[in-house]
C-alpha cells in the first residue's frame, strides 16, 4: 500500500513513526499551555472503549464510583513526608481566584490519596464500614518537561482506586486482586498486551507506598511501558490522615490503605505495542470501528450493497461504518490502515456481479473474497480470530526479545533491543546506578516462575530490565 | 413513617431540608477547599445514570467525543470582550507549576470555547468539514462565593457541546434541535421533570453569545432552576479564533458557532422536584437501584426468598438489592425512602406463609400485597406507572404553580409562590430592574403558546417570571 510515503517507517526513527500515527489517524494534537493534550474524537472514542472495558472490572471488583475535589489544600500534601517530597516537582498551584489571591494555595490534584484519606477518615466508624472501596475517573496534572501525547502530558485522564482496609493481609489482598483481575485481565483479554507483572524496586516505589506492583508491556521497539501500578500504603496515609477505624473489641485501629491507577497512557501502550509501518492495529474488541464497507467507485448499486453490508453486520453487532465512494480509493484505504480498523470490507461493481466482496484483515494483510452471503459470519469469525491473534503475536514478540542473562553488563546489552531477565541479588542498588548510567531501569521484580512476589525482600527474585518511556 | 423526625421538613425551610436529604441519602460533602464538591458513590451513580442518557442522545445528534485541556492560557480569554468580562470575576489562575512561576498565567477552564475555537481553526479547511460537532465531559471551575452542593459548586462535573457551521440558520437550527431532543427529551423521558423552554433576555445571556436558550424546571418550592443551556454564538467567537472555511467558490468565511451544557446540577434539580418529606423520590428510569427488597427479620427463610425475588426481578432487567434483615427494619426503611428507592418490597415470614409480599411504591406510598408469582410482572408494570405519573405529577404541580399576571407588581407577589407569567412588553428592561430588587428574574420569553421564539426581538412574547437558584 501507498502508506509508506505517509508514516515514517518504525526502523527508521519510532519516536517519529508514533507522533506521525497520533497526528494522521487524528488521535490527539499539543494543547496550547506546555505538555497538555487534546484528544480527538478517534482517540477519545478508543479512551472511551477503555473506560467501559476497566471500569466494568473495577464494579465486578465490588468498588463505587465517586468524584473527589480537583482542588487539593496545599497543606494536604506536607502531611505524608515521602508524598510531598515526591509530587513537589510536578505540581500546579493555583494562587488568585475569585479576583483575589488565596490566603492558602490550592494544588490541582496530581493523585488524590491526601483528599481522599481525608473523607475516609470521617466516613469510616467501625469495622463494619471496611473495606471501604473507591475509584474515581478524573483528569489529573503533573508537570512535565518532556511531554509525549497519551505517555507523558501535564494533564491526564485516569482512574484511581483507593481503599481501606481492617488488616494489612486484607489490603494486601485487594491490591493483588486489582492488579491481576481488573489491570491484567483487561490488558491481555482487550487491549491484547501481555504484560510482566511484578513488584517494583524501592527506588522506583510510588511516592508513601510500601509496596508498588506494575504491569509493564513491551513495545515494538523493545522498549517497556508501565501500563498500570496498585499499591499497598500501609498506614502512611492512615496515620497523615486520622483513618481509624473502631473494632470489634471497640478498640480504635488505624487501617491500612490501598490505591492503583492506569490512564489515558494505555492509547499509547496501544500505538506501540500494535502499530505497523501502515499504522495503527486495533484489537477488534477496543476498535471503535470494527470493519469499514469501502464502495469501490460512488455508483448507486454499489452505495446501496455497501448499505446492505452495512445493516447486516450491524444486526450481529458488528461496529461498521460505510466508507461511500468519494475520492481516491487508494487514499481512503491508506486513511482506514492508518486507523487500524480491524477488517476493511471492499464491494465494487465487478466482484457484486459474482456476489462476492473482498475482505482485508488489518493485522496480517490477509485478503479474502467471501461470498456476500456467507459474510457475516466470516466476519465475525474474522474478529475473534484476530482479537487471539494479536495476543499470541504480541506475546511470542515479547518473549522473543526477553533474554536471559546473567550480569548487568550483559543486561545493558540486551536492554539495546528488548528486556533483560536476571537475578535481583546480581543487580542490587548498585546495579542499578550503573543501569540507569545507560537510562535503563529495573521494571520489576518476579519469582523465578513469574508469578508476584510478596515483598520486594523475598530471596532468589528475579528482576526485568529495559529501556522505557 | 419515622423518618419526620430524621430531614427538616419541607414546609419548614426547604434549604434546610435540601441539605439534609443531600447529606442523609449520602449523595455529597463539601470538599475542604471553599466551594468544591465531594460526590459519595450514591450521587456519583445517579450522575453515571444522568451521564449514560445524555450521552446517547448527543451522539444521536451526531456530535462527537473529544478532550481539551483543562490549562488554558489567560490571552485566550481576552480575545472575546464579552467573554472575559463575563467570567473574569470567577477564574481561578494557576500561577507557579513545576517549581517555577509561570511566564504567562493559565487559567482553570470555567467554560471551553475559547480552547476549542482555537482548534476548530485548526481543523475546519472547507465547507466539507461543516457541521463539526463535537462535545465533551469535563469538569470546570468557576469560584463561587455562596456555594450549595450541586447546584452552584466551585467545581462542577459538565458536558459542553461545541460546533461549527456555515451558515447562522444552519447554527441556530442545530442549538435548537439539540435544546429539544438532548434536553427537553432527557428531562422529560428521563428525570420526569417538565421545563419552560425559552430565551434569556439580553441580560442574562451567556457571556459572548448572540442567543441564549434555557430549560427552566420549577421546584417544590416554587422556585425556578436553569437546567441546561444552549447558545447560539454568532461569528463572535469565530472572529477570536479566525475560524474560516472556504466556501464552495473557494472563498473564506467565518463560520458560526454554537455552545450548550448541562451539569450536576441536573442532581440538585432531581432531589427538589420531587423530592418530599421523607427524601429524595427517583425516577425508575434514573434510579441506580429501581427496587429494593427487604427482610423483614433476619431469619434463612426469609433471606432464601429475598434471594429468589431479587434474583427474578434482576432477570427481567430491573436493578435490585437486597436488605438482609440486619438491624432495625424502621430504621431500614427510613433510609430506603430517603434513599428515594422507586419499590420496596418487604418480604416477612408470615406473608411468606401466604406466598405473598408487601410492595410499596416511593412515590404515593401506595401499598399493595402482591402474589410472589405475579410479582414480576406487576413490577415492571409499577415502575413504568411510577414513571409517568412522576411527569404527570410535576407537570400538574408546575402548572398549578404558575400564574398568567398583567403587571410587574402581580409577577411580582406570584413568584413568592410560584412562577408569574405575562406580556414581556409590560416588564422589559425597567421591570426587571425592578424585580431584581425582590431577587426575582425573568427567566425565559416564549411566544404565547409556549414554544420557542426565532429570537427575544420578536412581537408579542411572553416572560416566564421567578426566584431562582
């Protein structure tokens, strides 16, 4: 296809390839004050397939939707040491409002554990009231000095589960459930992303957390995306924020508070873990539009068997839109690869004859002229088939480029084109400095088997190493 | 029931009885910073509700999903004289981020258009791209000095529409198909609250519009509340944003633009049109829980048959919970109808006996003993009465409510009450100078049958007369 000429080719510079893809399917554009983002109806539409996705997995999860203050007291934040001393940075204060300057600055929220705690802490009495489960959907904002659309904006979309629990054991619990039942499942059975799931090393921990797990993907270029963290916080917040709760002796207990987010990043993990040299690839399941019935040439019968098409697919509940035949057809069906819709259906005057279509699937390019009355249930086959696909060569991607070593240095080495896999004792804090000398970290620990550790201090864990973003 | 003794009685001071359901049906709090809003998952459910039926009837108009920023540059405002004077008074200024002082200041979005105005320059090349319709859901931030939960907060939760057309009739066509079948349809279908549509007179138009036009529902109180807003904006914000098309002759023209919004304030108008003593009364249509059964005693039996009943209202698509028999069943009751729960069915172990229960309707305390294996049926036939007669009582109430008058001075003593409604030639301009200084205003024109006049310039139009929130 002519789409060479469109996008920068991924070998030859993927940064460039990404920012091309975002501005050609017409997913995002900078927004006018530094590092923020507007999401276009493609983009957001995809955003909005995501939320349904996550949130539905956060209800099952027996969590509530509410909406928390964008608005934070700045002395919120001085109450946990290691929270203040994380988020300072980033932070965006609002000084005047209402035409006059604020006795006390208002942060704009970059995390809302503060505010939050501080409502748990009025609205927790007894143990009857735990665990106390939260999630919120919002814009957050940290400020970044080197802003990427969907990695890394000043202002982002979210979700953040926070909760409160009677007992570590139980917050600990819930935590790992999240990660593995709402994050895990939702990246590999939507979004087609196997991902590494692991604890995150003390360095790299969320700032008052005493434990962070992650979900970190790779992308086409080898490098790792943190997609998703939950963390335990102990009793940090529960002490900066009076979250006690009464038991069952009637005795005053403080609890033990957890929180985990993902957010609008995953469009990028999306981009980068699918796209090709033609564009975007979207699991059928996340794409807004699951196939397109591109008329050849604007002739009326053509226009009304692409309506048939059309109403056909529907009816079994397919996502379809009608491409009518205006314009180039070459340039439209660059347009729809670059969109990554998952089948592209073409009907044209000659192929109608013969009561045929030709059908294109996004993924591996296979093209196949079905009989038009057999299509729709090819088509649905189609999508189940390449929904699985995309997992399964997501996941041999992967695994092909993990290598198993045994020293730093061979990690540096590996960590040049995909993830390094090797024991957390051969690494250790100083491996790490050295590491990072080469802007590779540690993305996470696991046991040897791959499976989540309990702590961060459990013998013989291995650790994963890359490049990322 | 018990529950006089729980909220402020309406009678007795409705603001007082306004901030008890608010608080007792755990729908908010006042965050800690002066003016912002924390929503508690059960007001939180009611806004997906709201959410989920707006949305569909937006994208039934054809407008689009997007995302702007909330940062937007403090010259933007500027661009528009009346726009900046206007909101000016009510902005919030970041000044200092990412641990400097900014060079130029951002302002918190109160409102979008100056933002995506200058995108809609961006994206808008020819006619081909008109209409462009696009919409978002967003908080904004306007500082309030006499804030109320839901209905004027610092921050509030929106949807603002934006869109661009080539020609006035075609804007002002679309602001007012969306006013009628996004909100006047949402409204009356949904929240089971008739409405005055109508236009602001120059006075009250929103700031930079050429045209504004209002749904305006009457509370329990008598007292008028904006539900939702549509404007027609001229060229004026095209001309601050030079958003031109080319036209078919290939010449440039400015395009006309349209903006429209509704709010959590849609929660505020629910609990006090139909809201009564004993709390809030919801809508089925809008009810995150549409019925719930009750145990009348915690005893296995009774449990098993709540179990069953739940379990085969939830098959036929009604949203149930169950109340095990836990605590005091007064007391359970009592926060049921606070609640606003559309069916209570209370199952007990001597009806079980009989094979029937008690189900009591929230809205006219009708209670009836029902066969368990007909109670199915007769809920959903309940529900769907419960919504109609909802509208019809509201409709009745309102009109009960509103007085045909000749003179200021009589609009005047009828909106104590009530609304007045007379000749908008008899008040103008002098007579609302003279109701504001009773706090009453005009809150819509109309032509004399009730429909929506082409503009406020028109002959013999009538004005709907109020206090208001």
């Amino acid at each position: 296809m002519a789409s060479q000429t469109v996008l920068t080719p991924q070998a030859d510079d993927f940064p460039r390839w990404y920012q091309d893809v975002v501005a050609k399917a017409e997913m995002a554009d900078n927004g006018p004050v530094r590092g923020t983002m507007v999401i276009r109806p493609y983009g957001y539409a995809i955003w909005e397939r995501i939320q349904s996705a996550v949130d539905a997995r956060i209800k099952q999860a027996g969590a509530q939707n509410a909406y928390f203050p964008l608005f934070i007291p700045q002395s919120y934040f001085e109450r946990e040491a290691k929270h203040v001393e994380g988020f300072s940075p980033e932070l965006a204060v609002v000084t005047y409002a209402g035409g006059e300057e604020l006795a006390e600055p208002v942060v704009v929220r970059p995390t809302s554990e503060t505010v939050i705690g501080e409502f748990m802490a009025k609205w927790i009495q007894s143990y009857r009231d735990l665990p106390l489960l939260l999630n919120q959907w919002a814009n957050v904002v940290r400020w970044e000095l080197r802003p990427r659309l969907f990695l890394r904006s000043s202002e982002f979309l979210w979700q953040e589960g926070h909760t409160a629990h009677a007992s570590f054991e139980d917050a600990a619990a819930y935590a790992r459930m999240i990660h593995a039942e709402v994050y895990d499942d939702f990246l590999e059975k939507v979004m087609a992303i196997p991902s590494y799931l692991g604890i995150k090393p003390a360095s790299e921990r969320f700032a008052g957390a005493i434990n962070s797990m992650t979900a970190e993907g790779m992308m086409r270029d080898g490098k790792a995306l943190q997609l998703a963290t939950s963390h335990e916080l102990g009793q940090n917040f529960a002490k900066a924020f009076d979250i006690y709760f009464q038991n069952e002796e009637g005795q005053a207990e403080l609890c033990y508070t957890t929180s985990w987010g993902s957010s609008t990043r995953y469009v990028g993990g999306l981009i980068m873990a699918h796209g090709d040299d033609n564009g975007l690839v979207l699991p059928p399941q996340l794409a807004p539009t699951q196939a397109v019935v591109v008329a050849v040439r604007d002739e009326a019968d053509v226009n009304d068997a692409c309506a048939r098409v059309a109403r056909d697919l529907t009816a079994a509940g397919v996502r379809v839109v009608v491409d009518r035949g205006r314009g180039s057809f070459g340039r439209r069906i660059t347009d729809w690869e670059i969109k990554g819709v998952p089948l592209r259906i073409e009907v044209g005057p000659r192929d109608l004859a013969q009561g045929v279509v030709s059908v294109v699937r996004r993924d591996n390019g296979e093209k196949l002229t079905l009989p038009l009355d057999s299509l729709r249930q090819h088509a649905i086959e189609m999508l189940d088939a390449m929904q699985s696909n995309m997992l399964e060569a997501a996941l041999k991607f992967r695994d092909g480029a993990t290598y198993d070593v045994k020293t730093v240095g061979e990690a540096i080495e590996a960590a040049q084109e995909g993830f390094a896999r090797l024991s957390w004792d051969s690494v250790g804090p100083h491996g790490e400095a050295v590491l990072k000398t080469d802007a590779i970290t540690v993305r996470c620990l696991q046991r040897a088997d791959g499976s989540m550790p309990d702590s961060d201090t459990e013998k013989n864990l291995v650790c994963i190493v890359a490049k990322s973003y």
